[in-house]
C-alpha cells in the first residue's frame, strides 16, 4: 500500500474514533468498541467458511431462526418467533418474525430460508460444512415456504439437534440468487467486495476493510430488536477491529488504551496484574469449553509393532498412564495456576450435559504401577518397564510443533511417565504432517492433541462414534473395535432421536461414564476462559460459552462520570 493511502487510511480511522468517544448525553447510545484479531477473514462468506477469523466477522452480520443463548446455553427464537414439530417428530414449522429487513431495505421472508437451504447448503456445487451436520443419514432435509412468514422442515428421520443446528446463517434470495445461478457463490463476498454486497439481518455490518488493519463494522439501523423501553439496538455505532498477529503487541496495546477488550492466556493475566490498572475489569467466567488429551494408536491394521498394540489395548495400561499424569502441575507450569483437571469429555461449563458420576484417575504413581502390574509389566533392575514378553516399554510421542503450550505439556507428561520406567521419544512435528500421519498413514503411536469443544455432544459424533472422521484412537477396520465402542455409537443413535432432556442426559451420562472406564483419551487439563476490558462498558455478561460478545446488541458505554477516576481522565483528554 502506497504512503498516500496508508495516510488516508490512518485518518479515516482517526475520524472514526474522535467522533465515537462517548461524550453525548445519551448513556445508552453510540460510540465505538475497539478490539482485535489474529488475523484477516478469508472471505465475509458464512456459508463457505471454514475457519474462526472469518465467523468471528460474520457473527455480528447474519443470524439464523434460533440462537443459543450464551448465558443459559439454551436454544431460544431469534428470526423465527415460534415453532411446533408434528407427532412424527419430523416436520418442523417455523413462524418469523414480521418486523426484520436485510440490512439493505429489504424484508425478510421465508423464501430466503427456503433459498438459503435448497440454493446454499444442500447445494452440492458450494463447499460448505453445514452440509455435513445438517444432512441426516446422508439425506438432506426437504424445506416447504408454508406462507409468507411461515416455513416448514421436512426430516428424513427424528432429530434432536436440529432446533439448534437453526442457528445456521440465514442469506438473502434477492441479492445472491443470480450470483447462484452463475455457479459464482462459492468464491463471492470475498475480501474485495464491497460493504453493500454484504447483506445481513444481524445488528452490524461491514462499513470499511483494510486488509492486515482493520475490519469496521457499522450498526445496522435497520436491525429487529429493541431494548425493554422500544429503543433500537445495538446500542453502539461501530465495532473496529484491528488485525494484530502477535498475542504479546495485543497485550501491549491494551495496556496502553488502544484496544477495549482482549482475550487472556494465564500469562496475560500475570503481566497485567503486575500494573494493577484501575481502569480494568477482569472475567473469568470458567474452564474452557475446549481439551487436552492424549491418545494411543489402538489401531490393529496400523504399522507399529504387534506388542505395542497390546500394550496400548490394554485397559489397564491406559488407566497407568491416567493416573501418572500430575494433572495440577500441568496447570500451575503451563496454566499459572488458572485452569482445571480434565477426567472426560465433557466438564462443568456445560451443565447440561456434564456427568460428575465418571470414573477419575487421579495422580497416583502407587495405583499406577499396580495397574500395570495386573498388566503383566514390571520394573526390570536398570529401573526401565518390560511387558511380559520382555519388550521395553518404549514409543513416541508427536504433537503439534506450532503450539507451545501443546509442547510444555508433552515434556511434562514425558516426565510423568518415565517415573514409571516407561521411554517416550517425543517429537513435535508440523500440523500438515500430524494430520496426514493420522488420517493416512496411521503412522503414529502416541499423539498430544485437543478439541474445541460444543455444549451438545453429538456435535462431537466425529469423533466418538467408530465411524466418526476423528475417531482418533481406533480407526479401520471392524475387528478393531471393541463391544464398549458399539454401545456409544448405539447411545448417540439412540440421543440423536430422543427430544426429551431427561433422556438425553441420561445417555449422554452413559457414554461419558463408558468412555472415562475404558480411557481411549487420557484427558489432562483445560484453562480458564479470562477477559479483559476497559472499565467503561455497560452490560457485559461473559461467558465461557457465548464470549464477550453474545449479547453485543446490548453492551453500550458508560456516561463519563461512571468509569473509573483513570478512565474519566483520560477519556477527558
């Protein structure tokens, strides 16, 4: 980008700054929240998106029928107002709302839902992974346009996840259809395009992009909701976030005023309590929906040595190598002290589905080295472990070499298990190379990875059913897979067709409590979910699961006089 423009560009954001300072009367309306990002969106289009730098734009621009609340973790009405299921349990109606236009002029109507799943996701030209989770058995889901507002889904099968897989972005018909009858849609909205070309019903939308600078987003003034007294939402005129890569330069700019809000490591969180800054509020709001875990190739057609495959078969030694992970360690070194246990697949951030009943391997070397005794292993006089056959209990370990935290973690397990007289070779690998030694070769033996985590475990199905695409620890062929795997694909069949809670919690318990028994991820230990923000915001309610900005249409600025002293003056400046 040539000096000139960089100046142009520099001043515009100025201008865009200077006059959102919350100076006006008005508590509750205007001014501008500043934030930032590692990245660049790949493209402002939901439907082909693939990765977070692009939903996390495309959040704030379209919605879906129904939303998860963030606070609740429950499914609630968003652009449709009601809804019913027939007896079957497989047709679905929705009522919409009456009151919503695109951010263009237009109204909202069911044809652009119909258009949206018929044109869009079951669109086989257009790559998208909506297609993926919304398709049911393979077979795609029929949408009926009842009336006007109305809409109706006709599923091949009953479907339990479906009223919140109705979060899935909504477009509209009239400004993409020709772009879809050009075969065109998959590479539009694209970076280039133009703030009018994207067009949502969510409460901001794209005002201005520069690309490795910022992102503008502007309230959408035609936007549904309104606050309890009839006053229009969002409260606040412009959301800026500027493209920082570096976690540390972000945490620099906080300090120094220039960024409102940032996400915290534990780190962070320990610099920043050094200055102790009066004009900070900080939230943790709880263990984080992701994981860590490892995991061993159990995998019969895989290419490691026969006697290793037992050993990684073996109950037994799986619940050895649990309870020889010094878990709180993990968290103090890795964490400073700011996260949690992990002993199955699901924890106390999401209450719904949570089981406390599962089976838990704590640190405990004593237990360890009887588990393994059971096992047939034992100690040899050089202090190294042998199975019965006499083979040394050696194998490699790999994990990601572009996760540092991923990397500490590893040498610290490694550790763990050589007080057992285990030998672990490990070796960070790039990400490309981890995956295709995974998913192709299956040319691995112990692997340190995570999962991002959902409030709905089918949305995990991938990975814990024998033919889910991340069935890490027992790919290939059926004499691999044991009678226990069986019983939790049968469980999420049967959970995928059952709408009363109860039920479903009652299997999904079952499932976490085989799956912690049998211990085919070894869980180690997640970190708190930490922001934070200026002391200048109103209505901020983070949570782990909705962020710091799932109720972005209600969060405003303070009037001057109710920030902190430090921020009055500076904001006085």
């Amino acid at each position: 980008m040539c000096r000139r423009h960089r100046k142009i560009n520099l001043v515009f954001l100025f201008l865009v700054l200077f006059f959102c300072v919350p100076g006006r009367s008005d508590a509750t309306h205007g001014g501008s929240v500043v934030i930032s990002s590692s990245s660049i969106p790949k493209s402002f289009n939901p439907v082909v998106a693939k990765e977070t730098s692009t939903t996390f734009i495309t959040g704030f621009i379209f919605e879906g029928l129904t939303a998860t609340d963030g606070i609740t973790q429950q499914v609630k009405p968003n652009l449709a107002i009601s809804w019913n299921i027939d007896s079957t349990g497989k047709i679905w109606t929705f009522y919409l709302r009456k009151d919503v236009y695109w951010n263009d002029g237009i109204q909202f109507t069911a044809r652009d839902v119909k258009f949206t799943f018929d044109r869009l996701i079951f669109n086989p030209d257009i790559p998208t992974s909506s297609r993926d989770v919304l398709s049911i058995d393979g077979k795609p889901i029929k949408v009926e346009v009842v009336e006007k507002f109305a809409v109706r889904f006709y599923l091949p099968e009953r479907f339990a996840p479906f009223l919140r897989l109705m979060g899935q972005e909504i477009l509209p018909e009239h400004k993409y259809k020709q772009i879809v009858d050009r075969k065109a849609f998959s590479f539009s909205m694209g970076l280039d395009s133009k703030p009018e070309d994207i067009v949502g019903t969510g409460p901001f939308m794209l005002e201005d992009f520069r690309p490795g600078e910022w992102v503008i987003l502007k309230k959408n003034k035609r936007y549904w909701k309104k606050d309890s007294q009839g006053n229009s939402l969002p409260y606040i005129d412009r959301i800026i976030i500027l493209t920082i890569p570096d976690q540390n330069l972000a945490l620099l700019k906080f300090k120094k005023g220039e960024l409102d809000m940032i996400s915290l490591r534990p780190q962070d969180y320990l610099l920043l309590m050094k200055d102790k800054p009066a004009d900070v509020k900080i939230f943790n709001v709880g263990p984080s929906l992701g994981s860590e875990f490892l995991v061993f190739n159990q995998n019969l057609d895989s290419s490691i040595a026969e006697y290793k495959k037992q050993w990684f078969r073996n109950v037994k030694f799986r619940w050895a190598v649990s309870c020889a992970i010094d878990r709180q360690t993990i968290i103090d070194n890795i964490f400073a002290g700011l996260g949690h246990p992990l002993y199955g697949p699901v924890n106390e951030s999401v209450p719904e589905f949570y089981n406390n009943r599962i089976r838990k391997f704590h640190y405990d070397l004593r237990k360890a080295e009887m588990y393994l005794a059971e096992a047939g292993f034992k100690k040899g006089s050089d202090g190294l472990l042998y199975d019965r056959d006499g083979n040394q209990v050696s194998f490699s370990l790999i994990t990601n070499s572009n996760n540092s935290q991923r990397i500490e973690q590893a040498n610290l397990i490694r550790t763990d298990l050589e007080k057992l007289g285990m030998k672990v070779n490990f070796l960070p690998v790039d990400f490309n190379s981890l995956v295709t030694r995974i998913n192709s070769t299956r040319d691995w033996e112990a692997v340190l990875l995570g999962l991002t985590g959902s409030v709905d475990p089918h949305f995990g199905k991938n990975v814990w059913v024998t033919s889910g695409h991340l069935h890490l620890w027992n790919p290939g062929s059926p004499s691999s897979v044991y009678s226990w795997e069986k019983e939790i694909d049968s469980i999420f069949q049967q959970a995928a067709m059952i709408f009363e809670p109860e039920k479903r919690k009652q299997l999904y318990d079952r499932w976490q409590e085989v799956f912690c028994e049998n211990q085919p991820m070894i869980f180690t230990a997640t970190s708190d979910v930490i922001y934070a923000v200026k002391d200048k915001f109103g209505n901020l309610k983070p949570t782990v699961y909705g962020g710091l900005f799932h109720n972005i249409e209600e969060i405003y600025i303070l009037p001057i006089e109710s920030g902190s002293s430090k921020a009055r003056k500076k904001i006085g400046k």
